[in-house]
C-alpha cells in the first residue's frame, strides 16, 4: 500500500524516544470493562464509544478507498464465543459463528467482524487490493491505503484518536 497509519486512542504525544507509550495504566482491552485502571473505572458506555471511532475510522478509509468490501486474510483465528457477551448482537455471534478465511465481507460484517477483533475474540486481517486493516493487542490498529485520504484522516483525529504514519508489523515482504 501507498500509505499506512497506526490508528489508536493513544496520543503520540506520551511516547518516548524508541515509541514506546508512557502511560502503563490506561486502559487496552474490552476485558477491562468495570475495572479501575488509571485510578478510573472503564464503563462499558466509554468502552463502546471509542471502539465505535475504531470501527467509524475502516468505514472512512472503505469510503475514501471507494470500496465496499473486505477479505478475510492472514489464518484467521477464534478465541472464544461472543454469544457469552451480552454486548454482541445476533448479527456478530453469526458471523463468528460463520466466517473462514478468504470470505469478503461486505462494510456492515467488516464493522461486526471489526467489533469481535477489537474485543479479542477473533483475529485476522482485512484486505484488499486497496486497503487493509491489521488488528494488534493492546488496542493497537493498523491501516493501508492506496490514497492517501487526508480529509478521512482530520475526521478521525476530529473524533478523538491519533492517525501516525506507520508500517504495519503484521504486513508480509512482498506487501511492502
């Protein structure tokens, strides 16, 4: 890809010189939901708030790309079952349920499917010939695009994450 950002809640501005973030009590997982962390209590309101941005930020760059769907890739991989959550609606436990590496999913099962990555209970990547989406621990993602989409890039920042040139770790040789 042309152009590739880490797209996070973490302000780059908190990083040290080699990248790493100073603040080791905030917050990185939907796990994390009703406990204490930076002497605060995630709710699971804040919580759905910010994986909203995450998800809002794919549909942005989909749209900028001009593309309507994306493909699983990378040996996709599923920890548990999210009908266990009551935060997972019918449409994400299906997918779950149903989806294999290699399906293109269309922008309503990218945004479910996006929701179960960040959350943890599934793993892959998101690809296409003109945009992935890389999803990391510690809620960390990573997006390439074959333009450069500069006012998708203010509407995110707009909402309240950081847009950072940056490679993906999870891209292979040949997609560089």
């Amino acid at each position: 890809m042309q152009f590739s950002y880490r797209v996070t809640k973490y302000n780059p501005a908190n990083r040290n010189e080699l990248g790493h973030y100073l603040f080791q009590d905030e917050w990185t997982c939907y796990s994390q939901v009703g406990i204490k962390s930076d002497d605060k209590l995630l709710t699971i309101d804040e919580y759905l708030e910010v994986e909203s941005k995450y998800v809002n930020s794919i549909v942005l760059f989909m749209q900028c790309n001009q593309i309507e769907t994306l493909r699983v890739m990378g040996g996709l991989e599923k920890s548990w079952d999210p009908a266990q959550d009551y935060n997972s609606n019918k449409e994400m436990i299906d997918l779950f349920n149903k989806v294999k590496d290699g399906d293109s999913l269309n922008i309503d099962q990218v945004k479910n499917l996006s929701r179960l990555a960040l959350r943890k209970y599934i793993w892959c990547k998101l690809e296409n010939d003109r945009m992935f989406v890389h999803f990391s621990s510690d809620y960390y993602m990573y997006i390439g695009s074959q333009r450069e989409c500069e006012k998708t890039i203010e509407q995110i920042q707009k909402s309240g994450l950081f847009v950072e040139d940056f490679k993906s770790p999870y891209l292979y040789d040949e997609e560089e």
